[in-house]
C-alpha cells in the first residue's frame, strides 16, 4: 500500500472519509471497513493510473509519495521511486543528478511561493523524439495551513508545439514577404514613375512646340530617361528573381576564381583609380553556395568599394573569412568614403536609399545583396567610419564545403 | 522678384520645371539643389536674411543622402529661425497614400503635390506669394 493512503488510514490524515468515519473504525466491523477501503483505494487508483497524463505527488521534502503508469510505466521503476527523491532516481537509472536539480528548483519554487507553477519540458523520449510536456505543479494544504504535498502532472503538447512553431515560422515568412511587398511597391512608386513621368511631361512638351530645334532638343533628353526607366526595369525583374529562385542549387565555390570573376569585370576601373585587392582566404577557401549568388555579393561589395573610394587615396580592398565554428564570416574592407552609420543606421540596406552624391547611385546593390544573403539564412552587417572606410561582414550558414 | 528653391536630384524634371516656370508670366529667380542635405546647410546658412529665403520650396523625396524625410525633419526644426514664412510643397512621383499621410504629420507642409505637376497648379502658387 502507498505510504500516503497507510496515513489516511492511521488518521493522520482525514481530508478523504471526515472525522465520523474514523471515529468507527476502532468499532468490531474493521474487518469490513477494511474491504470498503481497499475498494475505494484500488477505484481511485485506477482512476489516476488510467489517466492520460502524468501524475506524481510529494512530500514536503519532495519525496514521491505516488507516481502514476503515465509518468513512470514500468512497474519495477514505480515501485522503487515511493519514498525516494528524484537524486535516489538518477542515481538508480543512471542518469546524470541536473536532471535532478531542474525538477528540485521547480518544486522549491511551488514549495516557496506557495501557488501553482507552469512551464514546458522538452526531453527526448527513449526512441529520440522530441517530446514537448506542459507541466504544472502545486501545493495542497492540510485544515491547519501545513503544506501536506505537493501534486505535479503534465500532459503531452509535442503536437501542439510543433503547430505553433510551424505556425510561428508562417507568421515571420509572411510578415518578411509583407514587408518586401511594401517596400516593393514604394521602389516602384518612386523609381518606375518618376521616369514616366519625365517621359510623358517631355513628350506633351515636344507636341507643344512647332520649333525643330526645340523638338530635338527634348527628344534628346528622352533617351537618358528611357535608359534609366530600363536599368531600373532590369534590377528591379532580377530581385524579384532572388525571391522566386526557392530551389537554387548550392554548389562548391573557390573563392579566388569568384574573386578574379569581380576583378575581370572591374578591370578597367580598378585600373584608372590604381585600387589594390589582397586577400587572405587561407582558413575558408571554398564555400558551398548557389554560384550566382556568390558572385553577384563579391561583385557587388567590391564594386561599392571602388564607387565610394576617397578621393584623396588609392582604393585599398583587403578581403577576408574566417571561421566561426560551423558559420564562415567573409569581411570586405575599404579605405573609401565611409559612411555616417549613426545617421543611417535604420536604412542602411533598405532598397532605394542612397547615402553618397554619385551619379550612377540607385540604391539597389545592398539591398540585393541582403537578399542574396538572407535567401540563403546568412546575416550582413556594416563597420563604418566617415573618411576612414567600412567593413563588410557577410555570415554564411552551415557553408563549409563538406569533407569529401 | 519670387524666389523659389527647387530640392530635386533629377536633372530631366528640374529641367521640365524650369521651362514651365519660365512660360508663365512671372520673373522668378530659381535656386537647385540635388539633395536635402544641400538645401538645409543652405538655408540654414541664409537665415536671418529674409532677402536670400525663398517664398516656395519645392521638394522631392526620394533623393540621396537627405531624403525629403529627413530634410523635413531638420526644416521642421529650422523654421521658427527663419525670418520669412515659406510655403513648402512636396513634389513626389510617389503615389502611395501613405506618403500623403505621413506628410500631414509636418506643419511646415503647405501641400502634397503629385509628378507630374500641371502648369496651372504652379500659376496658383506662384500667385499666392505675396512680395
């Protein structure tokens, strides 16, 4: 018989027959009495051995006073756990004593502060999953305020957990997609109908005038604003691209080839300003990555160091990874322009924001190249300081080339 | 003469600007700057020179450097130093109703304007400045 339910009978405990009952028990039909007992014992037993759900009550000094099959199922285990502690536990299933500590720290806790606590466990179950409890704990009292035991159950949320992380995860992709919808339509607003609007007002202004010269003159003004409404068009129809392309193909990149790619295509203005490029790929040389993407970031980074150079010295453009456990961080430094980050902190990569007055600045290559990074689950930050230069740090994800 | 300050990084549409101010009857003297932050250090500079302020702003928003934001921000500031009381438009190829909204939220705004800007809106205002 468990120890708790020898106490009730002793009388020590009266919440569950009352005072009259007792009284009778001292009378010559304790032999029956018994039998009405040990009935009622095995029904509530049952009852708490079929439930569903986890069920283990303690002592005041957290001893197991009764765990139920749902929380412990084998029988052998059961038995063993009545008066012991959960250190008496881990020792006997060998099982390290912080498991121990977590359950004791919760105990004091609905111990000490006298009310129900809450919180979620997730443990692996003994064939690896992930099982997710929600347990809750709390004191029961005697008629004289003394803390009698205390009763903690759990029931399996795994299921649920899982939906709310799945739902979690849906909730964060729409509201990013929401925010690129957003900022889409106002790149849209601005840089597709501002030439369209320079086109039409020229156009209403060349059917206005009969004067050749005068027609010519606006007529050549057209062509700059048809160009631009073009290269806008282009960059805007390739960033839409990134998104869509959900299935990309990472592959093995060598660095240095992606790096000459940038620096053939940039030959003749790393000539004209005598830019410098070192490198120092000794500890990631090769990152697995979709190639395009690769290139487009590198490409971009380096180019933005040559655009924004300072005009009192030769570019100087030291690029670099490192190894941070299983993430490589590439950093692409300059000794250019700089840019003022406390002032544009906020919109640093957002589409369309300009920070320097140079004429072929549109505000796309950033942007394009965080989405280029976050497409994939890396990160892209900024070090900058106006006049000195800046660093550029791209943190790629799970991308060292696996060990073949 | 009126005074107006063109804040606009577009070249083609300060152009068109330019024409349509020079065909109404109204002698103006035009000052261009390709960004905010130009424009503030300008007027910041011009301050107590009620001579040298314009009578009409016309901003853009999307522009380097200092957006239209942004320059509203530290005109917002700069105003009541000004000494003259200038009508401020918003000139935008934005069309996005938020925009409009938000330009509500700056007293120092006289009107929201869309690109592109009838000649007759331009008469309007250059005749509402009082010399």
């Amino acid at each position: 018989m468990i120890p708790f339910l020898h106490k009730l009978i002793s009388g020590k405990y009266r919440t569950l027959k009352g005072k009259d009952s007792l009284a009778t028990a001292e009378e010559p039909d304790h032999k029956l009495l018994m039998e009405q007992l040990d009935r009622q014992k095995a029904f509530y037993e049952n009852i708490l051995n079929k439930l569903p759900t986890d069920i283990a009550v303690f002592d005041p000094d957290h001893r197991y006073l009764f765990v139920n099959p749902g929380a412990i199922s084998n029988e052998e285990y059961r038995k063993f756990i009545i008066g012991k502690d959960d250190y008496e536990y881990a020792a006997y299933r060998n099982r390290p004593a912080s498991v121990a500590d977590k359950r004791r720290a919760k105990f004091l806790e609905a111990k000490n502060s006298g009310k129900e606590i809450r919180w979620e466990d997730t443990l692996p179950d003994p064939k690896g999953n992930m099982i997710t409890h929600l347990r809750r704990m709390y004191p029961v009292y005697d008629e004289h305020g003394q803390l009698s035991m205390v009763i903690g159950f759990g029931i399996d949320i795994t299921e649920r957990k899982k939906m709310e992380e799945t739902q979690a995860e849906l909730v964060k992709q729409l509201s990013a997609q929401n925010r690129q919808l957003t900022d889409f339509c106002s790149i849209v607003s601005h840089n597709l109908r501002a030439p369209l609007v320079n086109m039409s007002m020229l156009t209403d202004f060349i059917e206005s005038t009969d004067d050749p010269v005068e027609q010519k003159l606006l007529i050549s003004k057209l062509r700059p604003v048809i160009d631009n409404l073009h290269a806008t068009f282009n960059e805007l129809v390739e960033s839409i691209q990134i998104r869509q392309d959900l299935e990309i193909k990472c592959e093995d990149v060598c660095l240095d080839d992606c790096l000459q790619r940038t620096i053939d295509g940039l030959q003749t203005e790393i000539n004209k300003l005598g830019a410098k490029i070192e490198t120092d790929f000794t500890q990631v040389d090769v990152i697995n990555y979709p190639p395009q993407y690769l290139n487009s970031i590198v490409h971009n980074l380096v180019s933005n160091s040559l655009k924004y150079h300072h005009p009192g010295r030769s570019p100087l453009i030291s690029i670099k990874t490192r190894k941070e456990g299983e993430k490589v961080i590439l950093s692409v430094q300059d000794n250019g322009l700089g840019i003022d980050l406390v002032k544009h902190k906020e919109n640093f990569f957002k589409i369309g924001k300009v920070f320097h007055r140079h004429p072929n600045a549109k505000g796309f290559g950033l942007y394009m190249t965080k989405t280029q990074v976050e497409a994939m689950g890396g990160r892209i930050w900024v070090e900058s300081v106006p006049d000195e230069g800046s660093v550029f740090y791209i943190e790629f994800d799970h991308r060292i080339k696996q060990a073949s | 003469m009126k005074s107006i300050f063109l804040i606009d990084d577009d070249p083609i549409f300060v152009y068109l600007t330019r024409r349509i101010i020079a065909s109404i009857d109204c002698p103006c003297q035009i000052n261009e700057f390709t960004d905010g932050e130009l424009a503030i250090s300008h007027l910041a500079s011009i301050g107590n020179q009620a001579e040298k302020l314009p009578d009409v702003i016309f901003l853009d928003l999307s522009m380097p450097v200092m957006d239209g934001w942004e320059f509203l921000k530290e005109y917002s500031d700069l105003k009541p130093k000004l000494k003259k009381d200038i009508a401020l438009f918003i000139v935008s190829s934005s069309i996005s109703p938020q925009e409009v909204e938000r330009s509500k939220g700056y007293r120092a705004v006289t009107d929201f304007l869309i690109k592109p800007v009838e000649k007759r809106k331009i008469i309007e205002i250059m005749d509402n400045v009082k010399l």
